[in-house]
C-alpha cells in the first residue's frame, strides 16, 4: 500500500512545485518579517532554541519561556568571550606542548609527528563547545559560516583555528568585514590558491568563489559570460585585484613564525582593474594590501549581496523553500534591514527569528536536522554528562565528533567549497542528508545512547532516563510521560494513534495504572535493583522508540 | 551454509551431564535421532503468543477435582462446574475455549500446568523482564533467551546480513513490541513489523496522517525513507504477496497477527520466531460478570486467544505447514488464587501454558494445582514447572539445540521435558515408564517438623519449599538418590506460620504439595 499516493488522492492534490508553492503562498496567515507578537510558550520557545542552537535542554526551554521572546533574543545574541583555546589533553610526546597547555602558537617537531594530536584535539574542543554552549546562537552560527566560506582538506590545524576562530569572533558581527578578513586568511589562501596568485599569474579560484559563493551569488545568464550579478571579465580582473598575499607557518617547526598572511608588493598586480558594467565599470587603480578590503567595499555596494547572504541564512534558520510571497515578505525586507545596519548580522537575525514569519506553525518543524544537529543534540537535550577530567572528555569529545562522518558530515571537512549540499541542492535541499547510507548510522546512534551507551576511557555515556523522566510534572502519569517526552523531542504534537502506540510501548498491554504502581514502587525503593530495573528498562524501551520515530528527524 | 554446530560457544562452564534415567525416556534419547526425519531445522518455526498483563490461568484451565476449596475463595468471578469443557476427569477449560477444547481432542494441544520460576517476582515489568531473558529472578539479564541462541549461531549479526544465505529476518515481532526475547548481547534478532519504520508492508494503523504543509511533507519524506532503508523491507514485501491463507479468523488483533505470520510462513519466510501479543490480562476488575462469571474480560480474551489459536492451526494444515510450526503461549505470571471485591484478581505465581501444533506431544503435564481450604490473601498457584524447562526442551528438541549449549543459555539446573513429540504420527510417544512418585507430606498442617516421603526410581532429586508469595525459602534436599522409596524429615520450626508449597523435582518430574504451617 503507498501511503503517499492514498494520501494524495484523497485530499486530490497533485505534487508538482508550482502547485506547492501556490498552496504555501496562499497558506501562511502570518508570513511577514514583523515582529510576533503571538502567544509566548513552551512550543513558540523550543522552536527558537531548536534552530538557534544545537538542541535546548527541557531547562534551557522553560527559561526562554521565562525570558519571553526579546529576552530570549537578547541571551541568544548576547557578546561573549572567545573560548579558551584547544589543549594538548594527554600527549607527552610533544616537546613543545605541556599537557594541559594549548597548543595553537606551537611548532612541530622535526622527531615527532604532532599533527595528529592537535588536530584530534581541534575536534573534540570544537565538539565540546557545541555540547556545552548555553542559550547562545554563536556556535549555529559559526558553523553557518563554516558552511559559507567552505573550506576542506586543510591538515593544519593551526591553521584551522585561526580560521575558525575568525568565524566565531565575526559571528554576530559585519558581514562586510567578515568577507575581507576571509579573504586574506591564510587557510582560505591556501584552500583556493590565493597564495599561489601573482601578477604575472593571477589565480581566478578565489576570485570566482568570492563572487558566486561568498557574497552576491551567480544570476541567471543574460549573455556569453555574463551571470546578471558579475561577468567573467570582473572575475578576471578580481583576480587580478587579489595577487600578491600569501601565507607562511604551515605546519613549520621554527617557533619564530606565527601563522599568518602577508603581502608582497612585488607578486601584486600595479595596474588599473576595469570592472564590467555590473559594477559600473568601475576602476581599482593600485592600492597595494588595502587593495583587497577595497574591492570587497565595492562588491557590496550592490544590494544583491545583502539579498544573497539573507537567503542563506533563511535556508539554514528556517526553511529551504524560498518562493515569491517569501522572496518579497522575508528577504527583501530582511536584506534592507541588513543594508540599514552597514552589514552587522545581527538586527537582520534577530528581526528573522523573531517574526511572525518565523514563529508561522508553516514554519515548525519541516527542517530535516543535519547530522551534527542530530548528533549533539541528543546528547544535549537529555543532558548527558561528561567527567572533568581532562584526558576523559577530550576522548570522549573527539569520539563524539566523529559520529556525524558516516550520517554524511564532517566538521572541517564540508564536500566543497558550497559547503554541505543540504543548503543548496535544488530540489532536494535538506532531503540530501536521507539515504540508505546515512539512515542505518543514525538510528544506530540512537538506539545505542538510549540502551546500551557508549563507554570510552571506562565512562559510560547513556541516556539516564531514571533522571529524565523524574523531570516530567507527574512522573507518575504514563500518559503525561509520553506528553512531556513528546514536547522536549519533536517540533510538533503527536497524532494520538500515536501517542498510544508509545504507551504499548511503555506498558505492553497493561493498563494506565500499572506504571503508577510500579514507578511508585520503584520511588519508595529506589535502591532495590530489580524494582529499578524494571522501570528503567521499560523507559529505555520508550526512548528508543521516540528516538527511531521519524519526527525526531525533524526540528 | 555453515553448519551450526560449528558456531557452538566453547563455555568452559557448560558441561553437560546427561540425567539417564531407565533408558527408554524419551528425555533421555539422542534429540537428532528422535527428530531428524522431521524437515531441515532452517524450516522450522516457532509462534510465540505472549499473554500481556499476567493471566488468570485458574479460570483457563481449571482444576475441577479442587473446585470446591476453589469456591471458597473465588466464587464471584469462578466459571459452573457444570459449563466446563472437560479434557480429563479432573481437569477441564474455560466454556468459551471450544477452540482449544477441539484442539485438545484433536491431539494436538498440550498443558504444561503450574509453569513459573523460583522467588517470584509480582512487577509486570520485571517479570516480563525474566520471562523473555530467561534469568533467575534475582539477576538482571540483558539478553533474550532466543537471542542468545541467534547469538550462538550468528555472532556478527547484523554486519553482512541480510545475505543470500539469511535473506529473511530471524525472528519478526508483530505489532508494536520491542521482543525482549530476541534481543543479542548486541543488537535484537527481532524485526518489529507494524512500527513507525515499516509502512506499506502489512496493514498498518502507525503514523497519523502527514498533514499538507512543509512539516507534512518532510514528514512523509522521511517516512518513506526510512521504510525503504529497511534492509529487510524487499524482501518481506515479495513474501507477503506471495503468501496465503486458507482458513477464515475471528476478528481482533491476535488473529490478524497469526494470520500474517501464516502468510509469512506460507510465501517462503525463512524467519525461525515469531512473537504476537494479546493485551489486557491485568484483570483486577470485572474480569468476570458478576452473576454470570462465564462472560466478561476475561472471557472475551479467551476466547480471542482460543478462536485465534485454532484458525491459525487450521490455517497451518490447509497449508499443509503444520509439521513445521508449533507455537506457545506464555504471560508474566498467574494471579492470586483469592478473588477480590472487584470481581477481579491481582498479579499472582504460577499459571499453565499452552503449547500447540502437529509436533506437540498431546497431554495434560503436571498435576493440577492443589488449593487449600483456607487460601490466604497473597497466594498464588506454586509454581511446578520452571519456565527454562519449556524454554530449553523447545530448543534441544526443536531447534536441536545440544543439551550443554541449553544449560549454557538457560542455567545448569536444565530438566528436559517431553513436550514435544516426532510429527509421524499423532498418538503421543511419551515413552515414560510411569513411576508414581507419591508425595506425601504429613502432619499436614505442620507445627515443627514434618515427613516428606516419596518414591524414587532413583536420579537427581530436589525437594524445596516455596511461599504463597512464590519464594523458594528452603532447599531440603538436593541431590542423587537410590531407587526406592524415600523419607526425608523437614524442619519447618523457623517459617513463620502460613501456606507452603513442598516441590519435588525427581526424573525430571514435578510435584507439589500444599502446606499449612501453623502456628507455634
């Protein structure tokens, strides 16, 4: 039986996209970027931290709704300090690194290979600060700009800190002097062979990305070489703009030399640059190392950037499909508010997540979450603990990290320099995450964290659902149970078939009454092992299920 | 194909020591020689009917020659003597069970009365918890009893599988239950079908309707993935169009669980388990109608189970699969023997269990249940039968399991019974030189000390003493004996005053004895 194919005939609708669009342009009651001034609880708060950050605790959830909706938009974009650096958590071999110190201004080492360590340690510190981040939206939004500025295969991970680091300090910030700083880091020198760009060979890689990825996006053709936002020529002469920088410490030994960039008067092109007519046919005369911040200030003088980045945003914040009713009531407001603002994201961002638009029940839900989302957001939301010591959950980090790989994504190792496809790929955008291959790891995943655990370094990371559901308002209610459990896990209500379905689950066959008797028992003696294991296995039961359910795909 | 005895764990623990008894038992006979005219053990099955919420097996199969002292303390909801369908002189079923009644006559029903395990324990979810693992009461394991026999065989399931030689899932649990039963040390043998990940398979009432909006729309997306990702979803698709099924059901949700599991079986299913369910046995209240105690709950659930039971047995036959499948059915534990106000009853100890099929040896196993004259609040039927006893018999016998390998997955302590029988024929091949162990406990009630003697064809021997509440509170004797007849003193002057059960477990037999302990 097809499920889809009944459903479409019975409510007679046919699945082309123009029909789509039509319906969920006529469907929306409030599809504009106004501020929502609607009711304020637990639904509306969980779905602004569920796509603000990677998954909020029942705790995080219940102090939003305290905060109401500004005051949770003040916490999310709140200033914070930079976190401390990654440290070398347990390798003794490095002669330059004491354990417990970091190791990001440290040389190599001519007799030992050190790269391994510190870049597993990049990893599981990125992975911590993604599990351990409060109501804050800089992490989602750093790896926003991670998927923006794409940049793979960079072994460094000096160098890959410096970049991202970049991302995370500018999160908030200008967008314009996010895109100069890019351009002259020395990961992204090096990812698109700006370092190898001279005046007598000027490397268009960069050049070309700056325009069609980073900031104002390829229009339609209107002509031989001409993209309606830029033509070939302004790529050429781009190009031409940016010779001259390199970078210098890769994976270098000699403790003198930092990771940085630097310029070269004599490998920058001195001549006049002669833009195309969609820049005006302006002019870059030679402007040495301001050159490059130059360039960047006339590419954003046309509005299209603004309209560019705010899609992005939108298809990472909110939802993929971006039809007219949406291109006229989300972006084009949103992208003259970021003009207003000179490029800070950050009014723009508030205005979005805290819309009508965004709080539209249209609007919660359809996002399939992408592997990392998935991944630690599991592990937030039923607030798994990691130990103190410093060995332990840097491993425990790193082991962590690495589950997205095989769900199809790898911090620092986005498939190219678009980043991950989900964010792009017409028409399938966040579906690119479904397949067989990428299924079978993540309900594995979870079936394991909510049965067995994972035990590394003699820890044991599990699903405590004993404590989990001791959270609940009446613990004691199985049907308040599976409410509750419903509430912190998917984006919208359960059907009730299936809410009954869940309660079999918990109690097979049983009737209502019975979970109060044995979860009481179990209460009044709660060190009596049989009476504890009866009702944490039939709970582990139950989170498993809720877990494999494909509503907890979606946020 | 390996052969499965290849896979056979090497457990320094498991050493098998054969009870021989006189030689001609059929418990004591080279399983395979018994059953290898039977077809290959791949094609064997075995349906597992599990009876949610603690059954009152009392009003199921009732022991008629105790019915008065039954009547003393369940008279509100206890089934007329006059409308129970007799199977022997002293034991009959419940009216509404003309299914297994036919079944029984038809010889192809077998009783094991009394089924239960030592110190029982009255949580549902706990004693669930031993019934699918197979553990002792007082130890928490996290595997099922099936799954540690899959284990046995398929050590790297579920990497490489399915393949061209396992193309079809081990065990399929119908419904909405996770089968504890199936569950391996590392992942569960078991494919719940009828879950939200499997749509579009076999009728299915999971998953509300994906409403038409971006939200729906994902939703469906994802819905149809991940039935696709099944790995196991092709294949059981093919065999449900193929399958077939011949005899008509009874409506409800066992007998359509059945009547898949017959399709299953009939397209070609490779698949060794099945588990279906039937909820709503915690009958506290109203289990039977006040003034007509032949109806209510109860009785609908029986008869459910009965005329579910028997379609799928006839089903089986039309099939010409019969000698293929037997099936079992089993719940948590028994209720007390004491009814309450409510017309109901609360979570009691043992009850019978039902085992059926061409291959099942015919009988009634084990005495009826002794009730007292004056049955306290808490008592429940004694347990006479230990549940591993089934459990192990089904896979030496069965799934020719070798009996060191059962001991290994079940506990040491493993008694074969003879439940199961060669299908070449109908008439039951028991084999079994009846030795009548009469026992015999007196003075009864016992104050200090009282004499247990029995009769001995001379074997292992285990005499305990059970509570009301289930609780093996003394091992008098356990060990071998002579032939002959037998005469043991016990203490009893240390238990406080109450009901007791004295079980002997002799030839791999069963019996029990009700006691009084009065009063100092």
């Amino acid at each position: 039986m097809d499920r889809r194919a009944t459903l479409a005939a019975f409510i007679g609708r046919s699945d082309s996209k123009q029909k789509r669009q039509q319906r969920r342009a006529a469907a929306p009651i409030n599809s504009s970027l106004s501020p929502y001034a609607g009711p304020w609880g637990w639904e509306q708060a969980a779905h602004l931290l569920r796509r603000a950050t990677f998954g909020p605790t029942k705790t995080m959830i219940e102090t939003a709704v305290q905060n109401g909706l500004n005051g949770t938009l003040t916490q999310l974009f709140a200033d914070q300090p930079l976190p401390a650096p990654p440290v070398n958590p347990n390798n003794a071999t490095d002669p330059n690194v004491p354990i417990g110190e970091t190791w990001i201004n440290a040389p190599y080492s001519a007799t030992v290979n050190l790269v391994g360590y510190r870049n597993q340690s990049l990893r599981g510190w990125t992975m911590g600060l993604m599990l351990n981040e409060g109501i804050s939206i800089r992490e989602k939004m750093t790896l926003f700009w991670h998927n923006h500025f794409a940049v793979r295969q960079i072994t460094d991970p000096k160098f890959l800190y410096k970049y991202i680091t970049l991302l995370r300090s500018s999160a908030l910030g200008n967008f314009r002097q996010l895109v100069k700083d890019v351009t002259i880091d020395p990961t992204m020198l090096r990812f698109l062979n700006g370092n190898q760009s001279t005046r007598n060979a000027p490397n268009e890689n960069y050049a070309r990305e700056l325009l069609e990825l980073f900031t104002i996006g390829k229009g339609p053709a209107a002509g031989p070489g001409d993209y309606t936002n830029y033509t070939e020529t302004d790529v050429e002469q781009m190009a031409r703009v940016l010779t001259g920088w390199r970078d210098r410490g890769f994976n270098t030994q000699n403790p003198d030399i930092a990771v940085e960039s630097f310029f070269t008067l004599g490998r920058h092109d001195l001549g006049n640059k002669q833009l195309s007519h969609r820049f005006d046919n302006a002019v870059i005369p030679n402007m040495a190392e301001n050159e490059y911040a130059h360039l960047v200030d006339v590419i954003f003088q046309k509005d299209e950037v603004a309209r560019f980045i705010c899609r992005k945003l939108y298809r990472w914040f909110v939802y993929y499909d971006i039809d007219a009713a949406t291109e006229v009531n989300i972006i084009e407001p949103m992208a003259q508010l970021l003009i207003a603002n000179n490029y800070n994201i950050q009014p723009a961002m508030a205005a979005l997540l805290g819309s009508e638009h965004f709080f539209d029940i249209l609007n919660v839900g359809p996002m399939i979450k992408s592997p990392i989302d998935f991944v630690v957001g599991a592990f937030r939301q039923f607030s798994i603990p990691f130990p103190t010591q410093l060995l332990r959950y840097y491993n425990a980090w790193f082991q962590f990290f690495r589950f997205s790989i095989p769900m199809q994504m790898e911090y620092f190792n986005p498939p190219d320099v678009a980043g991950w496809k989900a964010y792009y790929q017409e028409p399938g955008y966040y579906r690119t995450w479904i397949n067989a291959a990428t299924l079978a790891p993540r309900s594995a995943f979870t079936n394991q964290l909510a049965t067995t655990g994972y035990v590394y370094n003699t820890v044991r990371y599990l699903i405590d659902v004993l404590t989990l559901v001791d959270t609940v308002s009446d613990p004691f209610d199985p049907v308040v149970v599976i409410r509750e459990f419903s509430e912190l896990l998917y984006p919208q209500p359960l059907a009730q078939n299936q809410l009954d379905y869940l309660k079999e689950v918990l109690l097979p066959g049983l009737p209502d009454f019975e979970w109060t008797i044995e979860y009481n028992d179990y209460k009044a003696n709660p060190d009596n092992a049989n009476l504890r294991q009866a009702v944490e296995t039939k709970l582990r039961n139950l989170v498993r299920a809720m877990l494999s359910m494909p509503e907890y795909y979606l946020s | 194909m390996m052969k499965r005895r290849h896979f056979l764990k090497a457990t320094g623990t498991a050493v098998a020591i054969p009870i021989l008894l006189n030689g001609t038992r059929l418990g004591a006979m080279p399983r395979s020689a018994l059953f290898n005219a039977l077809n290959d053990e791949s094609d064997r099955v075995l349906v597992l009917i599990q009876l949610n919420g603690g059954n009152d097996g009392l009003n199921m199969v009732l022991p008629v020659d105790q019915y008065d002292n039954l009547a003393n303390v369940r008279s509100n909801i206890l089934i007329p003597q006059d409308t129970i369908l007799p199977m022997t002189g002293v034991t009959g079923l419940h009216p509404v069970m003309t299914g297994v009644k036919s079944l029984y006559d038809d010889a192809r029903l077998a009783v094991v009365q009394s089924v239960g395990y030592p110190n029982q324990n009255r949580s549902h979810f706990r004693s669930t918890d031993i019934w699918t693992s197979g553990s002792p009461a007082d130890e928490v394991w996290n595997t099922g009893w099936m799954g540690r026999y899959f284990d046995g065989l398929y050590p790297d399931y579920p990497e490489g599988y399915p393949n061209a030689s396992h193309p079809h899932p081990f065990a399929i649990t119908m419904g909405n239950l996770v089968s504890e039963t199936c569950q391996g040390p590392a992942t569960n043998f078991s494919l719940t079908l009828e879950n939200p990940f499997t749509i579009g398979q076999i009728p299915s009432g999971q998953g509300s309707n994906a409403p038409d909006n971006p939200y729906g729309r994902e939703l469906e997306f994802l819905r149809t993935a991940i039935a696709q990702s099944n790995a196991y979803a092709g294949a059981i698709s093919e065999v449900v169009n193929a399958g077939s099924s011949m005899a008509t059901y009874p409506q409800g949700r066992l007998a359509e669980q059945l009547q898949n599991v017959a399709r299953l079986i009939s397209g070609g299913l490779q698949t060794k388990i099945y588990v279906v369910s039937l909820g709503g046995f915690d009958t506290h209240a109203n289990q039977a109608i006040e003034g007509a105690p032949t109806t209510g709950e109860h009785a609908e659930l029986l008869r459910n189970l009965s005329d579910a039971m028997t379609a799928f047995q006839q089903d089986l036959q039309l099939l010409g699969l019969d000698r293929r499948v037997i099936s079992m059915t089993f719940s948590e534990f028994g209720r007390r023997i004491r009814s309450n106000a409510s017309n109901g009853t609360d979570h009691g100890t043992a009850a019978p269990l039902l085992l059926f099929g061409t291959c099942v040896n015919p009988q009634i196993l084990g005495d009826n249940p002794e009730i007292g004259p004056n049955v306290s609040v808490d008592e429940g039927v004694p347990m006479q039968h230990d549940f591993r006893d089934v459990y192990g018999s089904i896979l030496m016998d069965w799934f020719e399991v070798p009996e060191a390998d059962v001991r290994a997955y079940l506990y040491q302590d493993f008694t074969h019974l003879p439940i199961l029988t060669p299908c070449e024929t109908t008439t039951s091949v028991s084999g079994e030189e009846s030795l009548e162990i009469a026992m015999n406990v007196f003075p009864n009630p016992v104050s200090q000390q009282a004499t247990i003697a029995f009769n001995s064809a001379g074997a292992r021997a285990r005499l305990s003493i059970f509570d009301a509440m289930g609780n093996e509170v003394q091992v008098i004797f356990d060990q071998r004996l002579n032939a002959g007849e037998h005469t043991l003193t016990w203490d009893a002057s240390r238990l406080p005053a109450g009901i007791y059960f004295c079980r002997l477990l002799l030839n791999g037999r069963q019996q029990v004895r009700r006691v009084v302990k009065a009063g100092r």
